[in-house]
C-alpha cells in the first residue's frame, strides 16, 4: 500500500487514479494522520451466460410474451403487416 499526503495526492490526482486502476490501495494522509483509502470498486462476478439466457426464458414463460396489458407482440406483428 501506497502512502501519500493530501497535497501530493491532489497535486497528482491522474497518476493516483491510474496505479489505483490498476489494482493500487492508496493511503491519503493529512497532516500525518491518515484521512482516506482509495483503493479498487470490487469486481463484480461474472455471469455464466448459458444461466442468464435461463433466466430469461424463465421470466418469459412467467410473463408471457405481452407489451404491457393484453397485447402481444403477435399482435403487433400482424397488424404491422395489415397496413
């Protein structure tokens, strides 16, 4: 972990959000005690796609293929092909 004071840190804002992307903590310190963390936004897991095309399918068989109310997308097909 990387120690830096607040002027400094301020002073290199850019370079400090760089080595922070890249995986850095940084320490920010103001008058020698320390005041702020900065460090990487937790990764978030991946997705097995195979399981969210499940889930879609899932939810489309619960709801029904409707667009709000009683219209289905059928519907709206055919009276697309009407005009």
């Amino acid at each position: 972990m990387t120690t830096m004071g607040f002027y400094e840190a301020r002073t290199r804002l850019s370079q400090v959000l760089d080595d922070v992307a890249k995986g850095k903590k940084i320490l920010i310190t103001r008058r020698g005690k320390p005041a702020a963390l900065i460090s990487p936004p937790p990764k978030e897991k991946e997705r097995d796609a195979r399981q969210v095309v499940r889930e879609m399918l899932a939810f489309r068989d619960r709801q029904g293929p409707t667009l709000g109310g009683k219209v289905t997308i059928r519907q709206l097909i055919e009276e697309g092909r009407r005009s």
